[in-house]
C-alpha cells in the first residue's frame, strides 16, 4: 500500500494554513449545498409537485393501503432502491454508481473528522481515518470515471464522443475532479514536492465549484430521488400507479424483437 494514504494531509496544511480557517472552508461548502438545495425547491418546485402528487394519488387510491405495509414499502424501498441503488437494470451501472456513491459518503465524512479533529501541527491521526479518506476518494474515481467513459447513455447508446460536456454534467465532472485533486496533493504533499501547491489550489477550487454549482447540477436530485421512488411504489400498492394503466398479462408473440440487440439502451 503506498505510504501517503497513511498521511493526514490537513496535520501539515495547518502549519500554514489556520485550523479555523480549514473548519470554516468546510462549514462553507455545506453552506452552499443547503442553499443551494434550497433554491433548486423554491424555483424547481419540486417538493410542491411530490406533495401535490400524493395528494392526487390519495384521491386515485382503489385500496387503502395499512400503516404497517406502507412502512414495509418505504423499508424496502431504501434498502433496495436507495442503498443499494437496485433499480439501475444493468449490473455494471449499478456498481459504478455505488462506489460513487458510497465512495463520496465516505470521503465527506471522513474530511469532516480530519478537518474537525485532526488538522493541527500536533494532531495524531489514527491511521483508519487517513486510510478511508483515500479510499473514498479512490472509489468516487473509479466509479466516476467509469461511468464517464464507458457507461453514459449518451455515449453508449446515442454515438456521442466522451468528451462531449453539457450543463447537466457539472456534478459529475466536480466530484471525479475534486476526488483526483485530492488524491494527487496528498501524493505530492508526503513526496515533499512543490507540485503539492498546485494541486492544493486545485482541490479547493474544485470543491467551491462542486458545492456552489448545487442548484446547476444534479446534486440535488439525490434528495428528490429516495422520495419519488417511495412515492412511486406507495402508488402501486393503492393502485393509484400515478394514474397509468396496469401491465397488460399478455403472452409474447412477435418473436424476438428487441431482444436481437445487447441491452444498451437506459
């Protein structure tokens, strides 16, 4: 294992940089995220469009589901849909956005014990936390970039080029970005190389631009997505299903059809 995934960065940081002022950057960013959250529900209305749609489902229901089912399904729900994001229909998408996922959840934290507990010249950091803060950053990468190069719709299925980037892209390409920074000031830190500077200014950049574009990208969206799908299986069970037919129980019979071609196609 290299020896700088062992190395709290933030112990050396703060022999230039006040520890106060690290804490603030990061009380800063979680700022943005909820202002920004914020204002994706104020102009987006999208918790107005949840609560408006249960309502209607509530008036569409055929029968009344218990208390106890219903929390059954929102159980189930989390733990299949949420945690172990089980309704991407492909295995390799569902294990790229894992490690991002959980990755990220990992890196976060970890830089918030870091920062909060150990970012002083004379802080001892046990070496676990050090460890999960490279690793989370590793795993965001890894699924990250996967995702990027291989698995996108629109570069899978639709022929565009990988470097093709639109605005609903921003949250991606920060949080890979910010992930590689991260990983590459630490190297260079522990290397003792000025290299490490650059790459410092990099991460921090990265960052204000991952938290303060929140209401651009799609970060917010993973606050909306646990509801929508919990709302979604409440209506199946009611029967409301949002006011779409039911399945027809039909046999096949016209051959293969698009069953020819490899499942490309999200």
């Amino acid at each position: 294992m290299p020896t700088f995934v062992n190395i709290n960065p933030f112990v050396e940081l703060s022999n230039s940089v006040p520890t106060i002022a690290l804490q603030g950057f990061l009380i800063a960013m979680a700022a943005l995220t909820i202002g920004g959250v914020l204002l994706d529900i104020k102009h987006k209305k999208n918790v107005k469009y949840f609560f408006d749609n249960a309502k209607k489902a509530k008036e569409k229901a055929k029968t009344n589901v218990p208390t106890g089912k219903k929390a059954e399904i929102i159980v189930k729900t989390v733990a299949h849909d949420v945690l172990i994001s089980g309704e991407f229909c492909g295995w390799k998408r569902q294990v790229a956005h894992l490690l991002g996922m959980y990755g990220t959840i990992i890196f976060w934290g970890a830089s918030a014990v870091l920062v909060f507990k150990y970012a002083t010249p004379t802080s001892v950091t046990p070496v676990i936390i050090t460890n999960l803060w490279h690793l989370g950053m590793a795993m965001t990468c890894l699924g990250a970039y996967w995702f990027w190069f291989f698995l996108r719709v629109d570069v899978a299925a639709e022929g565009h080029k990988w470097y093709r980037v639109v605005f609903t892209d921003l949250f991606v390409l920060s949080l890979v970005i910010t992930s590689t920074f991260g990983l590459l000031w630490s190297f260079f830190q522990a290397a003792g190389s000025a290299w490490s500077t650059l790459f410092l200014v990099l991460f921090v950049l990265s960052n204000i631009v991952l938290f303060g574009g929140v209401y651009w990208s799609k970060f917010a969206h993973m606050f909306y997505k646990p509801g929508a799908a919990i709302q979604k299986h409440l209506a199946e069970a009611d029967g409301s299903r949002d006011g779409l037919p039911v399945p027809a129980d039909a046999p096949e019979q016209f051959g293969l059809g698009i069953k020819r071609e490899a499942p490309r196609h999200y």
